[in-house]
C-alpha cells in the first residue's frame, strides 16, 4: 500500500492544532493566576498560531509584560522579535538591549549567538554585501556592540575611525578601539596596535619593540600579517635581535597559510621550500 507521506504530515499538524486549541483555555485561566510560565506560553501560543490565530502584536505584548519582570525567556523572546521585526519595528538596539538583560542572568549563548549575527550584518553593511551599503547605521552597530565588549567589534569600530567609515577619520580614537580589542585577545586588534606602533602613518609614536610584542602576540595565535611582520622585525632587527633563522621561521608560518609578501621574503631569502 501506498503511503502518502504528506497527507501524514499534515494530519499530524491538524491533530497537534486540535491539541493547542484544547490547552488554550487553561492557558487563559491559568495566567489569571499571574502565572509567568502561562503568560509565556499564552505568548508563543499567540506568536505561533498554535490554538488561537496568529498575533504577533499580542505575543510582544504578553513578552514584554514578562520581561520587565525580569524572565529571561520572555526577554529572550522579545529581543528575537525586535531582531526579526516581528510584532514590533524592527529595532536591533532594542533586540541587543533584551539580549543582553537575559545574559546577564546567565544566557551566554543566546547573547553571542545573535552580537555574531549583528556583527556580521554590519560588515556587510559597510561593504555593502548582499545589501545595500550603509556605513553609518554599521558604525552605530559596531558602537553598540563595542560597548557590549565584543573584541571583532571592537576592532571593526576602529577601522570606522581610521578609514572615516560613517564617522569622520580620528587615528587616535582608532587606536584606542584597536587597543581594547587587542586588550582581549583579539590577534587583529593586537596585529592593528602593532602596526600602529610600527608605522607612523598611523599618528602614532613609533616603537618598535612595542610593535615586536604585539606582532608576536598575534602571530602566536596564527595571524599571518601579525606572523610576516614579526618575520620582518627579525629581519631587520626591529625591535628585536636581527635573528634570519627566526625570520625565515616566521615568514614559513605566514607563507604556509598563503600571505604574499611572506612567499616573495622567502623567495629573495632563497630559502623557500
């Protein structure tokens, strides 16, 4: 026999809407109790459709009411809909807002799940990937999640500064945002101060044994520009011992993952394997 599998399908979404249509009243009487967890599920009940019809605007009302007393589902539930637009304007300040209260209650997941997807969409909208570019609605992103202490932003916001990218160009505000995000850990902030400290294009003082510090902190986390600097530094003796077997050494580590000018060092050096 023949079984239709789509017909099952929608026979079990029929059976579970029957189900919902069932609980929906206890729901109704149960969050007459002021019961959190019944107002919660009344509010997916409402955003989903499920035993009642589909209201968006109620369910961000139902969350909102939760989340102001501090439930972190319910504030999970209206960052999501500020992010998506869903019953409300769309509104990322307000998403990463709610976001952050629930972290703070210990929903770290959740928090640098969506300041990731934040991130990205604000590199895109300084590219203009995929959307159209929109540098100073991505420096106000990159703001507030610098603030949040996200180091990616963090160091984004510093090319902002440095390249005038939504704001006006500022190399000593670039260099502070490049410092906090090396300050993390970040190996392309503490590439950036590096730089920084290596080229006085940057309007920075020069010093190259700062600049070796930094370089070897990045390009011990795998960084190649960080790895072909370092490399560099050797080279020459830049802030360290002029050390060739050192510089080939980093230079190989660059040029293994593909940097350029790390394979044309190796090919003048004659040593390039």
């Amino acid at each position: 026999m023949q079984v239709d599998i789509y017909q099952e399908e929608d026979d079990d979404e029929l059976a579970e809407n029957t189900q919902h249509q069932l609980i929906f009243p206890y729901l109704i009487k149960a969050t007459e109790t002021m019961h959190p967890m019944a107002h919660f599920h009344l509010a997916e009940c409402y955003r989903k459709g499920l035993g009642v019809d589909q209201d968006h605007t109620k369910a961000v009302e139902l969350y909102r009411s939760l989340a102001d007393r501090g439930i972190p589902q319910a504030q999970i539930a209206l960052g999501r809909c500020f992010e998506s637009g869903e019953g409300v304007d769309q509104d990322f300040d307000s998403a990463i807002e709610w976001y952050s209260k629930a972290a703070d209650q210990g929903y770290d997941d959740i928090r640098i799940a969506f300041l990731r997807g934040c991130h990205l969409m604000a590199v895109c909208l300084i590219h203009g990937f995929g959307t159209t570019r929109d540098q100073n609605k991505a420096v106000g992103i990159f703001e507030q999640l610098a603030n949040e202490e996200h180091s990616d932003s963090e160091f984004w916001q510093a090319n902002c500064h440095q390249f005038g990218w939504g704001v006006s160009k500022d190399k000593q505000k670039a260099f502070e945002w490049f410092s906090k995000s090396a300050g993390q850990g970040n190996s392309y902030g503490q590439f950036m101060v590096g730089d920084c400290y290596f080229d006085v294009r940057y309007g920075h003082t020069k010093d190259h044994t700062k600049a070796a510090e930094w370089f070897r902190k990045s390009a011990e986390q795998g960084n190649r520009s960080a790895q072909n600097y370092l490399a560099i530094c050797y080279l020459y003796g830049h802030g360290v011992p002029q050390d060739i077997d050192t510089a080939v050494f980093w230079f190989r580590k660059s040029a293994d993952q593909g940097w350029q000018g790390a394979i044309d060092k190796l090919t003048q050096l004659e040593v390039w394997l």
